[in-house]
C-alpha cells in the first residue's frame, strides 16, 4: 500500500537550508511547495496561486520580530479558511495565546520528525493522503 499527500502548501522560513530541506521531504511525500523567504515574497505568492495550508517557521527573519505572527494574522484577514501551522524552537507557553489569536490553525515544536509533520498536515488538509491514488486530490476552491 502506498500512501502519497496531495495538496498545495506554501512554505515560509528564512533560513535557506531548513527550507530547501523541507521544502524536499514535503514534494518527496507529493505535496507541490512553493517557498517564501521573506513574508513580502509570501504575499506575492498569495497574490497568484490557491493554497491548501501555509506553514510558517517562527521566529523567522530577523531575529526578535514578530514576523512569523504578524503574517499569519493578516493572511487570516484574507482568508479564513486556508490552515496555518506554525512551526516555533520558542517555548510553546511562551507563543500559544498569541499564536492563537493570530488565526494559527496548529502550532508545532520544533525540530519535528518529517513523519510528524507529514501526519499533522494531512489532517489539516482534507483529502491530502490519499493511499493507493493515481489522480491528485481536488484542491479547495
């Protein structure tokens, strides 16, 4: 039984390495990514392509700004229904209240287990795995 995700996610992490990484182990498991280095860079991706989920590494940038935050509640402005996951090394106490009341749909510890993250973005995703199906699942509209 073969079980691959399907969806469209956005990635947002500043830092080159981490998000390349990602950004492979979620296309190797069939998810399509495109990636933002900077929240300005993930706006315009929003301005021209429908995502299934965004994730977010926070804090990213530069250091000691609320950017991961601050992009997560104007996104929820936009729109609110796409799921952001919120991925922070910050202590989870330290980032909850504001995290939700930013529109984070899930906020996860890092560093996470590919497997993981895999699972939590299938479930935010209705239709992503899809075991044993050859045709992608339909995205939301």
């Amino acid at each position: 039984m073969n079980c691959s995700m399907h969806g469209k996610i956005l990635l947002l992490d500043s830092k080159p390495p981490v998000r390349g990484a990602t950004a492979r182990h979620l296309t190797a498991a069939g998810f399509t990514v495109l990636t933002a280095r900077t929240d300005v860079q993930a706006r315009s991706l929003l301005d021209t392509n429908l995502f299934d989920a965004v994730l977010i590494d926070h804090p990213f940038g530069r250091t000691g700004l609320d950017e991961g935050m601050t992009f997560a509640r104007e996104l929820r402005q936009q729109d609110s229904q796409v799921p952001i996951l919120l991925m922070t090394a910050l202590p989870l106490d330290e980032v909850r209240h504001l995290a939700w009341a930013s529109g984070v749909t899930k906020l996860l510890p890092k560093p996470q287990l590919m497997p993981v993250l895999l699972l939590h973005l299938s479930a935010l995703i209705p239709g992503a795995a899809n075991e044993d199906q050859r045709e992608p699942a339909l995205m939301r509209e």
